[in-house]
C-alpha cells in the first residue's frame, strides 16, 4: 500500500509530461501574409488551410502540418532565350511577373496536387506556365513589331491574360506582367541600324552607297577588289594617279 500513492505521482508525472507535450505540437500561431497547410498524416489528404494571423489548435494523430506558404505579393524576375517571332527571328525577352499566392481559391478536386506544387516550389511553376504563353503571344508577331515601344504594354496585356487562365486553379492571382528589354540576334540589331542610317540620308547619297555596295559585291565575286574613285577626282589626271 505504501507504493500505490508514489506510482500515482509517477503516473500523474507522466500525463503531465505528454500532456504538455500534445500540447506544444498542437498549438500552431499561423503569421500575417502566410497560410498553414494542414494534412491527415494517416490518409495523406488536406484537411484544412489556415491564414494568418491567427492561434489554431490541431488535433493530435488526426492533423499535422504539411508546410507554410507565402501569401505576400511577390515580383519573379526572367529572361527567356529562343523566342521566335513571327518572322522566324529569334529573340530573347527580360519580364517580370508580380503574384500572389491564394490556396483558398484552389477547388477542392485540384487541391493535393496544387498545394504540392506550390510548397515545392512556386516560382518554377509560374516560370514555366509564363515563358510558354509568352512564346505563343510573341510567335503571333513579327520582330518590328515586337521591338515597337508601343507594343509592349499590349503584348504584356494578352501574356497576362492567357497566365490568368492557366493559373487561376492553381493557387496563383497574377497581378501585372511587365515585359523588359526584347534583344533581337546581333545580325538583325546591325540589320536595324543600317536602315534606320539609310532612312536618314539624301535620295542621292542612299544612291550613291547601293552604287558602291554593288561595285564591292562585284569585286568580291571577280575575287579583286575594286576602289571607286570619288566624284572629285574624276578626269584623265586623276585615272592615271590611280593606274
């Protein structure tokens, strides 16, 4: 009799011990701007999201927490190589994207697979959706028009649109697409250049220059090169300097 009182310390001891011990792992403070993603560790299902702020108690064996995600907007930076215009040209293209993330707005039948998505990483999912329907918009035009200062807010416009429509059950709210510098290949830079030179000469000058590209062209087929003398020398002096 004299050691039932001391095994009921103990035991009581114990019920304390794992008292506190549910306790602490079922008492979960859910931050401002994040969201608590809540699963049933037996069957692997979620059970329920949390948004902060706010102190929320799980039940225990019944729920534990899956992950936390950011619900503060956020802006994702990128440059896509290989996107080809309308014309063929290739063409590389600086973006930024600003989103948030909203995993109340998933519909139950997609929320596993969605959620998993995100708590991995949501960066990536958004890269990849974004950088296929920019090359779908930017295939539908040619690269003058891409290049086109007023262009870019449309452009940017539609590859909001159809981003919009790829994530809206997937926990994503795109908030603005913001489309940078479009850097065509150095042949067509050189190619913009010159035209943009010849539009600012004379008829007679641009004349002049399409004479004289002709004469190298022909140089370089007879495999000499041919130097035609300026108008100012002209006359049998200046054939014989040059002879």
């Amino acid at each position: 009799m004299g050691s039932f009182p001391f095994l009921m310390w103990i035991g009581a001891g114990a019920a304390l011990i794992w008292m506190a011990f549910l306790l602490r792992h079922a008492i979960l403070y859910v931050p401002d701007s994040r969201v608590a993603v809540i699963r049933d560790p037996r069957l692997h299902t979620v059970r329920r999201l949390i948004a902060g702020p706010r102190v929320v108690f799980l039940w225990p064996v019944l729920e534990s927490l899956w992950g936390w995600l950011d619900a503060a907007s956020c802006i994702l930076p990128g440059r896509t190589t290989g996107v080809r215009s309308a014309d063929g040209i290739p063409v590389e293209v600086e973006w930024k994207v600003s989103f948030q993330l909203d995993p109340l707005a998933i519909p139950p039948e997609n929320r596993p697979a969605a959620l998993r998505a995100l708590l991995r990483n949501p960066d990536d999912l958004i890269r990849l959706h974004l950088e296929d329907v920019l090359r779908t918009r930017m295939g539908e035009e040619p690269l003058e028009r891409l290049c086109a200062g007023d262009r870019r807010e449309f452009l940017a416009g539609r590859i909001r649109a159809g981003l919009v429509r790829r994530l809206a059950d997937q926990g994503v709210e795109v908030q603005r697409v913001m489309l940078g510098a479009i850097h065509p290949p150095v042949e067509s830079q050189q190619a913009r250049i010159l035209q943009e030179a010849l539009r600012q000469l004379a008829p007679e000058d641009a004349q002049r220059l399409a004479e004289l590209a002709q004469v190298h062209l022909l140089g370089v087929q007879e495999g000499f090169l041919i130097v035609p003398l300026p108008a100012s020398s002209a006359g049998p002096d200046a054939r014989s300097r040059a002879a």
